[in-house]
C-alpha cells in the first residue's frame, strides 16, 4: 500500500506558488502558506495555480492567463480537490467498558501493547482519503505554517536530537484551529448561514469563534460554568456568543447538541469527525517536509484528533517514522482502548492537563490509531510539569500542561531506549492559566529529578535534630516543617533536598533507617506534594477518622453543596485546598465515621456528583497524621466498607 500511495501523494501534492511578502516571511517561515495571508485578496495563498490554463491544478476559479497588479485573478473558496464521501469507521458499542485509569499502569518510558484488527482493503483505501484530504485541507486561512525549533540544552541533557513542533504559537495559541477551520470550510454556504455550535472550555472553542469569525458565520460555543474567566473572555474577544451550561463536559456537550438541533445550527465536534482529523494531520505534512530525517514523532493523546491526523500523513510517506502518543497516567483512554482493542470509557480522569483530559476517545481517532500508531504511553503530573520547565529553559515560552505532555514522553523514552535520532514533540498549546504556575513550579523540580521529598521519623530528644542533619551527609535542604510531637516519642519531619546524584541520595536515606530515623521518599506521592507537605501541627491518629481527596467544581456554592451532603451528620477534621487553575479543585477532607457509616457517608458524597477518592489507606498520610505517626497502625483500611 505504502508505494502506491507515496506515488499519487507526489502526484497530488504541488509546490505552493510564492507569494508577495509578508510580516512571517521575514521570521524564517519562508514562502508557502504561512507567509502568505497578506497576498489573500490577490492569490489563493498556499495553492498551486497553472497560470497557462484556465483553471488550477487543484481547484478553484477561473483565472486570466498574464497576471498583473493592474489586473488581479478573481478568486474565490472552493474545494482544492472534489474528494469521494466521508470515509466510513466503525461505531463504538453501545455499552461500553469502563475502565478506571490506575487499571493500566506503564512502566516509564514503555508503550502500552496495541490490539490490531486484520488490515483490510477498505482500510487502505480510508488511508488514501485521508492522505488527499491532508494535502488538500483549508487550513492556512487562519493558521500558520508552525516552527520547528531544535532543543539544544535539552537534547544533550536526554542524548537524542529533539524538536519542538511549535503549535504553541498559532493565532490561537493551539492547533485546535486547523481541524475547526477545515470542518467549517466545507459546510454548505446555506447551512453556514444558520451558524455553528460546539461544546468546549478550552483550545477548541477559540478554534471553532476564530473560524467563524473569518467565514463570517454565526457561533455559539457552550462552556460549563466551572470555565475560568480568561478563556471566557478570550472566545468572547473573537465574537463569538458564549452560553456557560453544566458542570462538566458531558452536560455542557448535551445542551449544545440540544440547541443545534433546535437552532438549526452544524454542531463542530473537538476531534471525533474525518474533516477535523485532515485538518489537525497538516502538521504531520509540515514535520515530515521541515525534518525529511525525522525517526520519532511524539504527539499529546486526548481524544485522539491530533494523533490519527499526524498518523494519517506520516505513516503514508514515511511508514519508517515511528508515532508515539502520550497521555497523562490519569488520563489514559486511548492507551487503555488500544489494549483492550475497543474504545473503552474513563470512570474518572485526572484533570491536571485539561486538554487532554478525556473520558472517552472519539470513533473515528480510535480506528485510525488502531491502525497507525505504534503505541501509547503515559506521564506523570510532575514529568509534565518538569517538560514544562524544559520548554521554558529552552525559549522562554510557557506552555500549558497539555501542550508539554509529548516532550515528557520524548524525554522519557528516549532517555530509556537510548534514542539519540531525530525526535519531534508537539507542543500543542499555550493557554495556560497564570494561577497553575504555582503548583507547575512546585512539581517541577521533582519532575525534573533535581529534587526529593522525604518524611523522616526521629527522637524527640534533646540533639536528635543535630545527629538527624549530620546523617544526611551535608544535604541541601530547600524545606523543612517540624511541629513538636503531643506523645513526646517520636517527632515527624517532612522536608526537600537539592537532588545531585540518585546515588547520593540513598545513601543519606539508608543511614537515616540504619541509625533508626525511619526515612521514606514521597517524591512521587502526588498527595504529598499537592497537600501533605503543606500541613504541618494539629492531632495525630484521630479516632474513626477517615480521608478523602474530593474534586470541588471551581464555582461560587460548591463547597456548600458539599457540605450540606455530610454535615452534620459527620465531623470534618481536617481540610486543605489551594486553588490551581483549574475547572475544579482537589480538596482534602479529613472525617469522623463510625464503625459501619462507610456507605452512609459516601452515599451522601455521590448525592453531589463530585468525583472522591478514599485516601485513607495512604502512607504518607499514616505518617505524618495517622496511626503510623503514634505506632498505631492495628486498623485495616482495606477492609470490607461495611
């Protein structure tokens, strides 16, 4: 299959006609589409016109033969190529399989195994749809051809050569436009005219107002009411009409579907439809024309839009060229439905990366990844953030938490398998809220391994504080948080050290345990550094009590309707929470519950709808709180909730 659709790409794909110059052109883009939105209302820009005939090569209008200044070719939209129907996907069943994210936990750096069907006739042929449907999609309208910027530091701290795809820097500060515009475009002129709808808090929904905007049609984006007001405005800026609905995604996705109907309006969906896919897959098209030498090609996963596009172009050209997604470990839908071999569904999801944080991935990405991408691989919360910091270190760009979700993958697997090639990530965006970069810079320390948070357990005795910093052996600390122990025994200590060598740190840590200072790591204990380590005093082995880690919508009375769920029926003992950003709020909440008023309590929580986790059971809570604090530790948390 591969030959012969390299044959017809080389005959379908012409060189774009230069264009007259442009503000880009003079920042190293160069001539093609991304220099030549200037050259709009004289040249179709980006399209290869034969101005010896009288109609192009590719499509559009009627043209005279001599072009002039004083005469300018009339153009106008049209398809550059007619392509045959939509191609057809399989539909997911009607029930799906839940799943919960910590089902499947990779190792770093390893790809989750791939569950492949028998490739058919029919497959090769949707492959060739796509591939016309990439070379030929609208998109440079509205977008840029994006730069591909080499990471110098980076690569030689990691040993490959790695580059960032930078869709960080479109008008919209995310590659979401692409896939909106190249739906748009291809809407009907007398359905244009009854506008457009989608269901979106983020990147999407300024892709689907700027779109509009330029085809000069109505849009209504719906968002749920827990959206920060900066991405508020931010669609409203773009003219859009904004409509806040639910709390979450899936409420706000059922009114706009509702309202479309009602209002006549083309519903534009964020990744699940063929047209968006095309759109989304000229960034594979770019990657492989910047860098012919590409051997990697790493690409953020949410519902799997971005990832089949890029596939689409890049394993048609280049079958060579592997193409790895990358998830956040608690948002791994398309990792888990590719092992299963079926599209599987999200019980819950890690918020922390928003835009990728999905539930379900669409149909039609599904399909085509199960078909194309050589697999699948997750992130922690702290190597995104850690990616985060790299891209800074880089450039000075600041990308959002799903935009650096590809360069934590490349970094991880290439410094696993030793991949000293040339790799590509895709930054795929730079909406990020200024409130997140407080808990960025918290966690990117660790992320990076530069830095290591430990509990210690030591003597409260007169000198034990001494003997405890002499055994770290001249350690650096960055923090430190002590508060004198009620039983008078044992004092517990939570403190950070500047991490030089893996090694070095063990050995601190072995002759702490040696000497009988019982010393744990809790570096990559996400409640610990989200929570724990900013808490410090209070009792200790509280009776009946247990914990939860709530998410808490980021809207005025969500809190209280928490409250009037458990209280007063039961006494909260403890409680942190610190704003991140985010659309919602992970909260700690500490509980007296009787014995057999387990069910009773988490009846009452599931009664807000609000996703909880026990916590109980975990250790570093035990330690600094719990039984574990006092030598208390006789209770089983895993016992029957009865």
């Amino acid at each position: 299959v591969a030959p012969a659709l390299t044959n017809m790409a080389t005959a379908a794909f012409r060189p774009a006609a230069p264009c007259m110059a442009s503000p880009r052109s003079s920042v190293g883009v160069g001539p093609g589409p991304a220099s030549c939105r200037a050259a709009r209302k004289t040249l179709r820009c980006g399209k290869s016109f034969a101005f010896d005939k009288k109609i192009s090569l590719r499509g559009g209008a009627l043209r005279p033969n001599v072009i002039s200044p004083q005469s300018p070719p009339s153009v106008y939209q049209g398809p550059s190529v007619y392509l045959p129907n939509l191609p057809v996907h399989n539909t997911a069943k009607d029930t799906l399989k839940e799943v919960n994210p910590e089902d499947m936990v990779l190792a770093e750096g390893e790809l989750g195994a791939v569950t492949r069907p028998m490739v058919t006739a029919q497959d090769a042929e949707r492959l060739n749809w796509y591939l016309r449907a990439i070379l030929t999609a609208n998109v440079y309208d509205v977008a840029v051809e994006s730069a591909l910027d080499y990471a110098p530091r980076l690569s030689e701290r990691i040993g490959a050569r790695i580059h960032f795809k930078r869709e960080d820097l479109q008008p919209v500060f995310s590659f979401k436009l692409r896939g909106a515009y190249n739906r748009m475009v291809n809407i009907s002129p007398e359905q244009r005219k009854k506008g457009v709808i989608c269901s979106s808090a983020g990147n999407h929904a300024q892709g689907v107002a700027l779109a509009a905007r330029e085809l000069g049609c109505d849009a209504v984006i719906c968002m749920p009411i827990t959206t920060p007001a900066i991405k508020i405005e931010a669609v409203k800026r773009l003219g859009a009409t904004v409509a806040l609905e639910g709390e979450n995604y899936d409420a706000c996705q059922a009114y706009a579907k509702k309202r479309g109907v009602d209002e006549g309006r083309t519903f534009v969906p964020p990744f699940d439809d063929p047209l968006i896919v095309a759109g989304q897959g000229t960034i594979g098209m770019e990657i492989v024309r910047q860098l012919p030498n590409v051997e990697y090609v790493f690409v953020p996963v949410g519902g799997g839009g971005l990832i089949s596009g890029i596939a689409a172009y890049v394993k048609s050209i280049r079958p060579d060229v592997k193409v790895i997604g990358v998830e956040p470990e608690g948002a791994n839908a398309m990792a888990q439905s590719l092992f299963h071999g079926e599209i599987c569904r999200l019980a819950k999801v890690d918020p922390f990366a928003d835009g990728v944080a999905v539930k379900q991935v669409g149909e039609v990405c599904f399909d085509l990844c199960q078909q194309l991408v050589d697999g699948v691989m997750t992130v922690k919360t702290d190597q995104i953030c850690a990616a985060i910091k790299d891209v800074f270190t880089e450039n000075r760009s600041i990308l959002e938490p799903a935009g650096a979700v590809a360069v934590a993958g490349a970094k991880a697997y290439c410094q696993v398998h030793g991949i000293t090639g040339d790799v590509v990530a895709v930054t795929s965006g730079a909406n990020m809220n200024f409130d997140r970069l407080r808990i960025v810079s918290q966690l990117a320390d660790g992320g990076l391994k530069q830095e290591a948070t430990l509990v210690s357990s030591i003597p409260e005795t007169n000198g034990s504080f001494k003997t405890f910093v002499e055994l770290m052996g001249g350690a650096n600390f960055t923090e430190f948080k002590y508060r004198v122990s009620d039983n008078n025994q044992q004092a517990v200590v939570l403190y950070s050290v500047t991490v030089n060598d893996d090694s070095e740190l063990q050995a601190s840590v072995d002759r702490l345990n040696n000497q009988g200072f019982f010393t744990e790591n809790l570096t990559d204990d996400e409640t610990t550094q989200v929570h724990l380590r900013h808490m410090v005093g209070g009792s200790a082995n509280v009776v009946d009590e247990r914990i939860y880690k709530v998410e808490i919508p980021e809207r005025a009375g969500a809190l209280e309707t928490f409250l009037n769920a458990v209280s007063p029926a039961f006494q909260i003992t403890m409680t942190h929470y610190r704003s991140d950003g985010g659309q919602v709020g992970n909260t700690l909440f500490g509980l007296k519950v009787g014995a057999g008023e387990i069910a009773a309590l988490e009846t009452a929580m599931k009664s807000t709808g609000y996703v909880f986790v026990d916590m109980t059971s975990n250790a570093a809570y035990n330690m600094l709180y719990g039984c574990q604090r006092v030598g208390a530790c006789a209770v089983d948390f895993a016992e029957h909730k009865a």
